[in-house]
C-alpha cells in the first residue's frame, strides 16, 4: 500500500475511532444506524496449468495452496483463469478446483449457453460465485450465464480466436446490483497476432457487453471485466488495457485505498524467469507490472484495490499459500444509481466434494506487509451506533491494530485476522481458540476497527492483538 493511501485510510480509520473516542468522553447520543452500502468484491487469479512449468509443484502439492488463496479471502465473484481441462485423478483440474472451493461456499454459475462445447474452446476462463451472497438471474427464456469464444465477442481477433470467455448476469443477496460480469484470460502471444487478438477484444467489450445488457432489460447496468489480459502498460502501452480505458472502462487500481500496489502480479522479472521466486517483486518510483485487472463501466466505482499477498515477516512467500506464478488481485466495488428490475433467480451449481478431499480451510490470521506509523490531522465526526457493528461470519478480515490511539492522534499497522461476530462481541481466531477482541466491524470498508468503549472496558490495554488506546 503506497503511503498516501496509507494516510488516507488510516485517516478513515482515526475519524471513526476519535469519533467513538468523543461518544464514549461527552456522552453524546448515537444517531441511528443507516443502510449499509452496496458493495461486493471481485478477485482474479492465474492458478497456472496442470503442468505448471518446473520449479513450480506438482498440482497434488499446489491443489490444496489454491483452495486456501480461493476460500480465505471470502470474496464474491472469482475470476479462475488457466484452470484447464486436463485429467487429473477421475477429474479436470477445473472440476478438481470446484470441489476445492465448495467447503468456502463457492459454486459456479448455470451455464446456459456453452458455445465451447458447440465449436470448442481453449478453456482457461471460469467463474465461481459465493452462493451465500451472489445469485444468478433468470430472464425466463433468455441465458443469463454462458461460454463464448474470444471470436464471438471479436471477429478481428482471428488468432486465439477459440479462447473462453465465462460471463453471467448476477445480483448481490441483498439485491446490489444487478451487474453483467465477463472472465478472460486473452492469448499469452508475444507477437503481432497476439497483440491484433487483445486489441480486437479490448475495442469490441464495451459494445458487446452494451448489447448483451439491453437485450435483457439492463440497458446501463455495471459491467465487471476481470481477467489475466497477458498485456501491461510497461511493455504494451497500447495494448488492451489501454484500449479499454479509452472505450470507457475503469481500471480498479485506481481505487483510493490500495494494498501492495507495489508487487507485481506475475511472478516473472529480467533477472527471475522461474515463475516462482522466494519473495514477490516490489517497484519503486513505477507503476507495477500487471497482466491481471478489474475493470467496470456503468454506475460502479472501485473503493479498494489489493494485490493479495501471503507473506512472511521478512518479506518472503508463505509456501503454503503460493498455488501459482501469478497474485490474485481483489477489488470491492460499490454499487449505486441503478434500480433492480423485476428479475427472478436461479440456483447456482455446487461442485461435489469427494469423502477423501478436504480444501484447506482458513487458520489463523497472519500480519501482512505493515506499512509505516503514520500520524494524521483528525477530524471530528458524529459517533458511530452499535456495540460491535452489524454481526458476520467466520471469514478473513483486515484489522487495524493501534500502537497508539488518542484524541489527537493515531499510530498503527494493518493484519488480516479470521474473525466473526453476532453484534455484541468481535471474536478472533487466535492459536486455535476463539477470543473476544475490542474492535468493530466497519461495513463501508469492510475491516475491523478499535473500540475506544470496549477498550476502556477492558482496562485501556487487554488486547489480544496487542492493540493500545491511551484514552
């Protein structure tokens, strides 16, 4: 996370906390809680071949390392590039990775136009979708999710013409939305007819993605187009992405609050062409090399953007959680001015999960890269309603844990915990055993924050993250 995003979001978190930090000193009245925002949050990652090139691990090693990358982040709309076909056991390795994310509440949408099966396809793009909080629509005679091809969408992308394109129409359980989401994964061609096939696809998306929204009633509804586009603005300044952007596609890394923007999102540089190297490779005073994005259009905007990075205190992988030569790269976008029509819902398809497979499910939290104390200018804000925030799940969340929080200042670091809650109380997952912590859960943001109230409760220092409050 550069600094200045730094400073912004961790100004976001010292307007709330002084806020609480006020209520709990004056006394002041608690306005009553409003809506939570629209939003979801969108991954996509490049999980490499079957045969994922050597000094990679075998897919019997790398298999349950996807499972975790796919299942803790607890995302909405998944975004499995590269995910193939090939046998694996009695499986694809696509079939292989469903039964991996079924236990973290993930299923693939209902294919009701599958033109790969009708011409072929070179399947490497899918989805899956958290049935918990996404559902596919129904149009009642229309498809509302398919497999097309790169040359159905692109008629000028003759090479690499048969490359699969997963997309479907889908809304969020609490009715955000609805929104038109496309997976793609262009060709990995160096050449002039690769670059013809993602510049095709890059000037025809905007249009095709406008006529397959009207067609259904959506006309203006967001469009989400993420991928592994094989081009970056380093080597292709023209290329796809660019192209996008002129056709009125928005890029999510330009979200206001981003993490390890600075890491690359494949693991290949001029000096390390293994693919799989000890820690991820950083830029400075550049933008970061990208082949994998999240682009919207319509009434979305992008609030943040994470290259998502499972790293040791010194900066290297956590061989466990490194399943490929790419990051995945997550996105949450917020979702306004556009109204749901009348649209009804199909269930969507859960993969079996085999007595003998296990996906390897989400352990306790680990710090991430901290990014340096920062001191911001606070700024008083009306206090904040309940107890611990609207209750959630056992998932992973980011915490901001204070080294120091008072009324005119605050220092801290950012660490991803599993956490849940049911309103009252905010529990971690801390060395097998769950603990009450004193932080609330923000839903603007969706991460974990202190509670001045709860850790004047406690004392002002019994925090089992370490977390101090000086009220």
């Amino acid at each position: 996370m550069s600094l200045v995003a730094y400073v912004r979001r961790t100004s976001a978190v010292a307007i709330a906390a002084l806020a609480l930090t006020a209520a709990l000193l004056v006394g002041e009245a608690s306005p009553a809680v409003s809506a939570p925002e629209r939003t979801l949050s969108f991954v996509t990652w490049n999980v490499c071949k079957l045969d994922c090139s050597s000094p990679a691990p075998s897919w019997s090693v790398r298999r349950d390392r996807v499972a975790r990358v796919i299942n803790e982040p607890g995302a909405d709309v998944v975004s499995v590039n590269e995910a193939t076909d090939w046998g694996f056991g009695s499986r694809t390795q696509w079939e292989d990775i469903q039964s991996l994310a079924a236990p973290g509440g993930y299923a693939t949408p209902l294919i009701e136009d599958d033109r790969c099966i009708q011409r072929g396809c070179t399947h490497t793009a899918r989805l899956l979708i958290r049935s918990s909080t996404v559902q596919q629509l129904d149009f009642d005679g229309q498809p509302s999710a398919g497999y097309w091809r790169v040359g159905d969408i692109a008629p000028g992308a003759a090479w690499d013409a048969d490359r699969q394109v997963a997309w479907a129409f889908l809304k969020g359980a609490n009715d955000t939305g609805p929104f038109f989401v496309i997976g793609v994964h262009l060709s990995t061609d160096k050449g002039p007819a690769g670059e013809a096939h993602r510049v095709a696809f890059g000037k025809a998306a905007a249009g095709w993605a406008e006529q397959m929204t009207a067609s259904r009633g959506l006309a203006g509804a967001p469009v989400v187009l993420i991928g592994d586009f094989n081009s970056n603005d380093l080597r292709q300044p023209k290329g796809v992405q660019q192209v996008l952007r002129s056709h009125g596609w928005k890029d999510a890394a330009n979200a206001p609050v981003r993490r390890n923007a600075d890491i690359n999102t494949v693991n290949y540089s001029s000096t390390d062409l293994s693919g799989w190297p000890r820690r991820p490779f950083r830029v400075s005073g550049r933008q970061a090399s990208r082949l994998d994005y999240i682009m919207y259009r319509g009434p979305a905007k992008a609030i943040t953007y994470e290259v998502v990075a499972y790293l040791n205190p010194n900066g290297t992988y956590r061989p466990e959680y490194q399943g490929s030569d790419h990051q995945m790269v997550k996105a949450r976008l917020r979702f306004a001015g556009y109204s749901m029509p009348d649209v009804g819902t199909l269930p969507a398809v859960t993969a079996p999960v085999p007595a003998n497979d296990s996906a390897a499910g989400a352990g306790p939290g680990t710090p991430m890269t901290n990014a340096p104390d920062v001191q911001p200018t606070p700024v008083p804000l009306p206090p904040v309603a309940n107890p611990a925030g609207p209750p959630f799940s056992e998932r992973s969340i980011y915490v901001f844990v204070p080294t120091r929080l008072t009324q005119t200042s605050l220092k801290g670091h950012w660490r991803v915990i599993t956490a849940r809650s049911d309103g009252t109380l905010v529990e971690a997952l801390l060395d097998g055993s769950w603990v009450s912590i004193p932080y609330r859960y923000d839903t603007k943001d969706d991460d974990l924050l202190p509670d001045p109230r709860m850790f004047a409760a406690r004392g002002g220092a019994l925090d089992p993250l370490g977390g101090v409050v000086n009220i």
